[in-house]
C-alpha cells in the first residue's frame, strides 16, 4: 500500500510539473543564473560599491546577456525556419538519388515499400525547428526570466544574514545544501566557459566549410554542451545534415569530423581536468535524467535535467536515511568513509 500510494503522489507531482512546465523550467534556470551571478554581486560589495550599485551591476549585466542572446537566437532561427520548405526538397532530391543508386545495385527493386517512402523531410525538418524552439523558448522569456532573477538575487543578497543563526548552529542540511550550490557553480562555470569555446570555434569552423547558419549551429553546440553525452550528438547531426544537402558527402563529412574533434576534444579532456570528480552520477543517471526532464519538462528539461538530478539526490535522498540507498546507487562512486575524510582534511590542512 505504502509503494502505491508512493507512486500515485509521484504521478500526481509529475503531472503538475507537467503543466507547470514553463514556470518550473524559468524558476529552475532563474535559480542557476542567480547562483552562477550571485558572487559578482558580493564581490562588487566587499570592493567597497553600495549595495544599490552593486545589485543594479549585476542585474544589468544578466539582463544583457540574455537580452543579446536572445536577439541573435531568435533572428537565426526566423531565417532558419523560412528556409525549411527549401531544405526539404533538397533532402527529398538526396534520398531519391540515394534510392536510385540502391535500385541500380540490386539492393532494393525501383516499386518496393522502402523505408524510405516513409520518410517526409518537411516534417523532419519542422519537428527539428520546433525542437530548438522548444529549447529555447525558456531562456527567450525575458519578462518571467528578468522578474525571477530579480528577487531571486534580493534573496541571494539577503539570505546568508537571514541564515546566520541557523548556520553558527552548525545546521547539516544548510551546510549540504551550500556544498550542493558550490558544487554546482563550479560545474556550470566550466561548462559555460568550455561550451562558449566549443561554439565559438564551431562557427569559426562552419564558417570555413560554407555551412549556412553557422551562429545557430553555434548556438546550438554551446547549448547542447549541458547535455552530457547525449548533447554532443544532437549538436553534431543538424549541421552535418545541411552541409550534405548544400555540398555533398564530402564536405559533410568534414563538418562532422571537425565538430568530433572540437566537442570531443572540450568534453573528454578539458572539462574532466578542470572538474575533477564532477557531479558524481552514475553514467546510467546522467542519460536517464536528459530523457526523464526533458519528457517532464519539455526540451529545456534536458539542459536543466542533470543539476535537478543532482539536487534531488544530494538534497532529498542523501538527507534521509531509509532513502540513503538510493542516493548510493546513483551515484559513479562510493561514499568515502569518515577515516578517508579525515586523512583528506588533514592533508589540506596548513602546515
């Protein structure tokens, strides 16, 4: 009894997260944005600036982020859309051709029901734009996103006064929840500043080889680079797919191995370096948690999905002991044991 009523109120949690999808995802996302800022702002204030100042900077310099991303973003994916019907005779063009050649191999006969008659590329192609629409129709919020943001950061200035006490008391679950918080800052930092990189040298390399909307394929790979694993690839195929409609295998062919070596270089090498142990989820929880959000909470659920995951696990399972376990098998290794915590702080520990 207990296990159905356990999944009935999980089903009626996901339901509501469902239909809340768009205020949950801006409220998560205005969360990240204020944790990530937050310390621009008590920087500014231990320099000396008034607090007043200090607040305004620092919103002034979210808001114009977002403000120009968001610019850029919705102008390349109008000129995108407009050209899909355009795609999509090219992409009917390829197959044909492909077809003909399997015909003319004997592989297929010219009137067999192949695969490929089952193929319609302008819904291809829409269910694509609505993908990346859906993606970012989130961050393009700016109203519900700035207004979030604002009193998020009020809070965020405030709340280590608010929680003095609390945390002199020695309170275990704040303290686990400001480790989770740093924990997080530091991932999407080395995220953020990898993925700008990767983007950058992505457009740089679209760019080179003449593929068209070399921003929105930019875009698009620094988004996806919040993604573990599954990012990569749904950044890589667009791209790749347009440049084989626009110039043949070959060229497509090196827009690809170009993304491999760029993406693959920044995923496997630079941030395992910079992020040492990294969020500790186990392989099976990173891709679970991209496909479980992104079905709860839409396309933007998958960028957000990992640091929920986190959160619930550190916050939720690791707190209560009956759901330790679980917290256990989430995660890519095991907890270390208090002689190894002590032996850690003692080695870091001056002198």
């Amino acid at each position: 009894m207990r296990v159905l009523i356990s999944i009935a109120a999980a089903g009626l949690a996901l339901m509501f997260m469902r239909e809340g999808a768009e205020l949950i995802s801006s409220l998560f996302l205005a969360w990240i944005i204020v944790l990530v800022a937050s310390p621009l702002l008590h920087w500014l204030v231990n320099k000396g600036a008034p607090v007043w100042l200090s607040f305004a900077l620092t919103l002034i310099a979210i808001l114009a982020v977002f403000a120009a991303f968001t610019l850029v973003l919705v102008v390349a994916m109008d000129r995108f859309i407009e050209e899909i019907p355009q795609y999509a005779g090219e992409i009917e063009t390829t197959i044909s051709d492909f077809q003909e050649t399997l015909s003319a191999q004997g592989l297929i006969t010219p009137d067999s029901d192949s695969i490929f008659s089952y193929i319609n590329p302008e819904q291809l192609l829409s269910a694509l734009g609505s993908f990346i629409s859906g993606l970012f129709g989130t961050v393009s919020n700016l109203l519900l996103l700035g207004l979030l943001v604002i009193f998020l950061l009020l809070d965020a200035f405030n709340a280590p006064e608010k929680l003095a006490e609390e945390i002199k008391s020695g309170n275990a679950y704040l303290q686990r929840y400001f480790q989770v918080s740093e924990s997080l800052r530091k991932y999407i930092i080395i995220t953020t500043i990898v993925g700008l990189t990767t983007g950058v040298l992505d457009i740089i390399w679209f760019i080179i080889m003449g593929v068209s909307f070399p921003v929105l394929w930019g875009i698009l790979a620094f988004l996806m680079s919040y993604i573990p694993t599954l990012g990569f690839w749904l950044a890589a195929i667009p791209p790749s797919l347009l440049a084989l409609l626009e110039n043949g295998p070959v060229n497509a062919l090196l827009v690809f191995l170009g993304i491999v070596l760029i993406n693959g270089f920044a995923e496997n090498v630079v941030k395992p370096k910079y992020m040492g142990e990294g969020l500790n989820l186990s392989p099976f929880m990173v891709i679970f948690s991209v496909i479980f959000w992104a079905a709860v909470l839409g396309p933007v659920g998958a960028i957000l999905g990992l640091p929920m995951t986190l959160m619930f696990k550190e916050l939720v399972l690791e707190a209560d002991d009956q759901n330790h376990w679980i917290a256990r098998l989430m995660s890519s290794k095991e907890p270390k044991t208090e002689a190894e915590e002590d032996a850690e702080e003692e080695e870091s520990a001056p002198g």
